[in-house]
C-alpha cells in the first residue's frame, strides 16, 4: 500500500522519542520521551540490571519456526540464528519530556509510558528450506528486561542471494525487506515486509511516497 511520507510522519512527530539535546526542536516538543543513549560493555549490566550478554541468552540457540509467504500461503521452514560479534551495545534511558506540548498545554507524557532498553549490533542469518531466502544480515537487539527481545534487520533487495522476487514500483527510488523477529520464553514470532519508497517530481512541489507490503509471517496460523 503506498502512502504520502508526510502522512506517516505525523504519527511519527506524535510519538516518538527523541535524543537528549534536541530541545531545540519544534518537533522534540511533541515527543513525550528524551533517550539519553550511553555505549556500554557486552558484559556490563545497565542500570536496567542485566547486561547485553544476558540478553542474548534469549537468542543463544538457533531457531526454527514454520512462516507463512503472504502471496501465495504456502508454508515454509525457516532457520534463524542472532549472534553478536564485535558491534556496538547501547543503554537507551528514556525518561519524560517535561517540555511536551509546549505553549499548547497538552500533556503527551501522562498518556504514554517511557521504556528504557538496551540494544545490540548483531548478525542474522535467516534462511528458508524453499530457497527463497538464504541472507546474512547486520541487525539490532533491543529489549527493556533481558529475557523478551526483539530484533529488526533491513536488506536492500538487491542484496538478497535467495530466490525470493518483488515486484518493485519503477518510480521507487530504494526497496528494501524490513525483518522484525521477537524471541522468549513463548517461542518466536515475526513479520517480513516489503518497504519502498520514491518522489513523484511530475508536479510542482515533488511528493515523497512510500510503500509497505507484508510478505511473510509466523507463527502460523492454521484453521
């Protein structure tokens, strides 16, 4: 489905948070959150009170789970490995943004609750028993209690080595797979999405655009 840019900022201006120092923006008075971001130690534990290596511990072993393509609902298997080698580790402290609303005395802050997590640069393999999909991926951990985390990754379609295709729009300017994965003590679950973006320039101003597909999912679910 393709969507004005504009439009999704929005709802991003809404509810984002933003980095420590950006007061100045007319865009941080409506993020009901400031993120102060410290780079900690693989092994230090955060003021969270677990460390990035306890966090892996939820992701220590391989996983594989059924995923359903969206087009077509065929079903596969697909293998999943999260590891982390030399990347980054960050401790996110998101606290309220006293200042939210500005001079329009709305109180984003008593609406919406601020998380503090930690994330992880980590390496993701993600292959499917149908060939479709055979990638390795640069991703990120994130999670608020160490023993549910999620993981995001995002690959240029270019770059996929499987056989899986898309139909890309010939007026987008970049199309990329977004991978999302949660992993606990419930098991896994996890969406792929197709995402494209471009600029109409046929008018005065340019539109910005962007697209998003869901291509595959899991757990699936079965009548």
């Amino acid at each position: 489905m393709r969507y004005p840019v504009a439009l999704s900022l929005l709802a991003v201006f809404a509810s984002a948070c933003f980095e420590k120092g950006d007061t100045g923006n007319e865009d941080a008075l409506y993020s009901p959150c400031i993120v102060t971001t410290t780079v900690i130690t693989f092994e230090e534990a955060s003021a969270l009170g677990f460390s990035a290596s306890d966090a892996m511990a939820a992701v220590a072993t391989p996983v594989d789970a059924d995923i359903a393509w969206t087009a077509s609902g065929d079903v596969t298997v697909a293998h999943m490995s999260v590891t982390h080698d030399t990347g980054e580790v960050r401790y996110l402290e998101s606290v309220p943004n006293p200042d939210a609303g500005g001079d329009s005395g709305m109180e984003l802050a008593a609406f919406i609750e601020c998380v503090s997590s930690i994330e992880v640069d980590v390496s993701v393999t993600f292959a499917t028993d149908d060939g479709a999909l055979n990638e390795s991926l640069s991703g990120t951990l994130s999670t608020y209690d160490g023993l549910d985390v999620s993981v995001s990754a995002s690959q240029d379609m270019g770059a996929i080595t499987g056989t899986f295709t898309y139909d890309i729009p010939s007026d987008a300017d970049s199309a990329a797979l977004e991978y999302a994965m949660a992993f606990g003590a419930s098991g896994t679950s996890g969406t792929i999405m197709a995402f494209c973006e471009g600029s109409d320039d046929s008018g005065e101003d340019g539109v910005a655009w962007a697209s998003q597909d869901p291509v595959a999912s899991w757990p699936v679910v079965t009548e």
